[in-house]
C-alpha cells in the first residue's frame, strides 16, 4: 500500500532528513487496523480497538421490554452480553443465521455482540484515507458513520461505523444509564406482617398418581428439578431412589409414590423434588408434579379419623383439607410424621455416612444469608424468578376469568379468591410478550403490591429454587422500563441457565394503583 509520505522528506530537529526505512516504520505505526464484514449487501467497517473478541452467534435468552433489535442475552464464559441484529437494526430484512454467521463483541462501557452475516477480514489503513461520507446511498443513516474506506480489503467502498454513536442513537437508555452509574439493585420485597392470617394454612401442593397431597409451606426448604441421574445407594429400602447432590451436600431422595403403595414411574420433565426439611435434616420427594402454593383456612382442615392414621401409608398423613366446597380434598403430610418413618431415618444416616466420608466440605459461602430463595415460573422458553418472600400464593387459573364493565385495559379479569375479589393481569401482555391461549399448566401468582393483592398469569411455575448472591448480578440495561422491572438475573453458568428476576413493587405503574384500587372496590360491589 502507498503512501504520500514516502513522496515527502521529514524533518528531525529541523536539520536533518530521515532515512527511507525510518520513513517506512514511521507510516506503518500510522495504520489503524479495521474489521469489515457483511450485514444484507453491505460492507461495513469497525476500529479494532473496542472489539474484543469475534465468535460464533450463542444461545440467548430473551428479555421483554428490551429494544426490537435485541435478539437476548448470552452467557459468555461467566458474563452476561446483549446480543443485537445489525440487520434487524438496521431495517434490513432478516434471515436465519448459518456457518458463517458471526457476532462482533465489542466494549464501548459495556461489551455488546452485534450479529453479523459474515466477517470478511482485518485491514490496515492509514486515517488519511478515510473520506467523507457526502451524499452516500446506503441502508443505513449516514450520520452513523465515520467515514468511508475505498479500495480495501477486495471491497470497492467500505463504511465505517461509529458503534459509539450507533449505541448512543439506538440504545440511549444503555448509554444514559451508564453516566447515572447503571441499574439500582432490586428490593426483595417483604410482605407485610399484618397480611399474615393466624386463622389459615399456607400449603405448597403437589400431585401423586393423580392425588393431590399438601406440606406446610415452612416446612418446605425448596423445590428444585429432577436430576437426570439419581446416585443409587445400594441395600437402601426400597422406597429410597438413591441421593443427589445440592450445593454440596447429599440429599437422600425418597418416592412417595413408593412410601404410599403406588405404581412407580420414571420422573420426566414435570417431575419435581420438594426438599423437607426438619431442624438439620433434610430429605427430597420426588413428586409427579407441583400444583400451587395455597392459603387454607384452618377451619377448612379436618384431622385424619386416628384409625387411618395408624394405618401404614397414611401414618404421615395427619390431616386433610376440604376447598370449593368440599369437591377438592388435599391430604396433608406432615413433616415430623415423615421423618419418624423407618426408611427416612435410615437414609438420613446413611447420607450422613457419606457425607462424612466426602472431602467436599461445606464452605462460608453456603450460609443462608449468602442465598436468595426465589419462586421460578416460565413465559414461554425464559425462567422468570420473584422472591419468594413477595409472593403471597400460588394459584390455578380457573375455567373463565370475570370481566367486569370498566376495568383498567391492563386487567385481564378477576377471580373469586376465597371471598376476596382479586384482579388479575396477563404477565404476558404486561411484559409485551405475545398472547397464548390457556392451559392447564398456568398459574396465578399473587402478590402483594403497595398494599394491593394482585394476580399474574404465569405459563408455568417451575420450582422454587436457592441462589447463591454470587451468581445474582445486574441485568444489562437495554430499556428504562426493563431496567426497573428486571434490574438483576441469576447467571446459573454450571446450569447453563440465566433466570431474570422481576421486581414485583414495579409490576404496576403509581399512577395505575390508584385505579386499581378504585376498580376492586367496584367489583367487590358487584359481586
């Protein structure tokens, strides 16, 4: 490559003129290294200095709120990174990506991979030659570029893109959240100690072979998926499956379908294990199934007819509870009734003899304080989390919703929740996500907010699940809206799963409280 000043002399202390080869170093020093690649029909360039890295496009995760440019996020080695379609950015018609499809990550504050149909090469070239954009014709707007590169790199005309400027004109909220110094960190959310009914259950209820059987929800530590494989121990009883491992410790698995005398089943993606726990001890039930979390008024629940008790599969049930009206029955199991049987203590000694004889030991960082305990549903394919401490109960979402003349657009509906009028919103909609029609696998989870119990339509409530802090970081910020609504996720790398938590006091706006409260007033009235 030529360049005018090998034409000219150079002057060192005003006497002297440089060597040929000085000249030579002198010029080369002076390129700047650029990556072109393809996005539609165009060729376009980027300084090499903020791009980190160039690799293949990842699994993402989608987030609701974010700009229509944003494919999700991705995990990439331990970081969360916003991955963006330049060409959906750019208003180029989209196509499905293949072998050559490249994502450019690059750091202008906050590291960003932008999709690329094809990386094309590395050039060198002298600022000099960078020209004016003038009256280019180009799919994208010109005031994005910083000049225009020709006869490089095999390519007649090559744009130079300003990312800076690009980030700065389609994501100002990354960029002016940057300046105020990012995200604030979500509140927990506490519920208010008033709430609390001393005249009522709350139980977390699952299904067995068809029965739904219920345990006092402080007995349940939490609620986690089925392993793929389950460490058999070997002359267990026979209602033991074997052990798992959870944050490094032994957890003994028992099947209640075995404890109970029915058909056993091999555990599938429903399947969930519900850790009990009794002061140090605890033990998982694998279930067929978790229904909901639900309130029970204490004179809803009658105690098992002792007879039955002392009967074998149902010494650990103790009481029974009667809903709608006595057509639905929840056998209640008790915990300390459960950890009295024979085979729950044998496996309790057993996980303690191996737990002894493991090296791995329990560190600091397992304390309870270092964990966050989060209720985690699904909307489509993406984990959602909410503390569990915000969430007042768990429910089915009945046949048909209510609509009362006059609600908020935002209402869905309401429901009849054991006297109590409760408003209900499609989380869906609120997040901006599309429209499904219903299933027998959406629930409603009510919390309370600013005083208000308020429902959600969830597709799915996936389990309840224990984070360690380390693994709960800010959520990048892609929108004013998404970076008060879900400011944090729980990047689970080892899990391959990143779950974005919601912040429940944000699910609704100030300024629609006040209807909402109007509202139930008026449905409370008529019903």
């Amino acid at each position: 490559m030529s360049h005018d000043a090998n034409d000219t002399g150079h002057e060192a202390g005003g006497n002297s003129q440089s060597s040929p080869a000085e000249d030579a170093s002198e010029v080369s020093s002076d390129l700047r290294q650029y990556v072109t690649f393809i996005a539609g029909d165009e060729v376009f360039a980027v300084d090499m200095a903020p791009v980190q890295e160039i690799i293949r496009v990842p699994d993402t995760v989608r987030v609701p709120l974010a700009p229509a440019s944003l494919n999700g996020l991705a995990n990439l080695r331990g970081k969360v990174l916003p991955i963006i379609s330049l060409r959906r950015l750019f208003g180029i018609e989209e196509k499905a990506d293949d072998d050559a499809t490249r994502a450019l990550v690059i750091d202008l504050g906050q590291p960003l991979g932008f999709v690329v149909d094809r990386v094309s090469s590395v050039v060198g070239v002298d600022p000099a030659r960078i020209e004016e954009i003038g009256s280019l014709r180009s799919a994208v707007n010109t005031d994005l570029l910083a000049g225009m590169i020709k006869d490089a790199g095999g390519h007649a005309m090559i744009m130079v893109l300003d990312f800076a400027r690009l980030i700065e004109a389609e994501f100002a909220t990354i960029a002016e959240l940057a300046r105020q110094g990012g995200a604030t960190a979500l509140g927990s959310g506490t519920r208010d100690n008033d709430e609390a009914d001393a005249d009522e259950l709350q139980l977390v209820s699952f299904e067995v072979a068809g029965q739904e059987y219920a345990i006092a929800i402080e007995d349940v530590h939490e609620i986690v998926q089925a392993p793929e494989e389950i460490a058999h121990v070997p002359r267990a009883a026979a209602h033991m499956l074997g052990v798992m491992t959870l944050r490094n410790r032994l957890l003994p698995l028992a099947s209640l379908r075995s404890l109970f005398g029915l058909p056993t089943r091999d555990t599938d993606e429903r399947s969930r294990i519900v850790v009990v726990a009794l002061g140090d001890a605890n033990v998982g039930l694998v279930m067929d199934s978790v229904n909901e979390v639900l309130r029970v008024a204490r004179h809803d629940v009658d105690a098992m007819p002792a007879l039955m008790q002392r009967t074998g599969n149902l010494a650990d049930i103790t009481s029974i509870c009667r809903l709608d009206g006595g057509k639905r029955l929840v056998s209640i199991i008790s915990a300390q009734a459960l950890f009295n049987h024979s085979a729950i203590r044998e496996a309790l000694d057993t996980v303690d003899t191996l737990q002894q004889e493991n090296t791995a030991a329990v560190t600091d960082d397992d304390e309870p304080d270092d964990e966050e305990q989060l209720v985690v549903f699904r909307l489509d394919k993406e984990e959602f989390g909410a503390p569990i401490d915000s969430v007042q109960e768990i429910v089915r979402v009945p046949e048909e919703l209510t609509h009362v003349p006059k609600a908020p657009p935002f209402v869905e509906g309401v429901i009849n929740l054991r006297g109590i009028v409760l408003p209900v919103i499609d989380l869906r909609r609120r997040l901006g996500l599309p429209a499904v029609e219903r299933s027998d696998r959406q629930r409603v989870i009510v919390f309370l907010i600013a005083g208000v119990r308020t429902g959600f339509i969830v597709d799915s409530v996936a389990e309840v699940l224990k984070i360690h802090k380390s693994a709960i970081e800010p959520a990048p910020c892609l929108s004013g809206e998404q970076a008060k609504l879900l400011a944090r996720m729980a990047n689970l790398e080892k899990q391959k799963r990143m779950v974005q938590l919601i912040d429940p006091a944000r699910l609704i706006e100030n300024e629609d409280l006040d209807t909402l409260n109007e509202f139930k007033e008026l449905a409370a009235l008529a019903a």
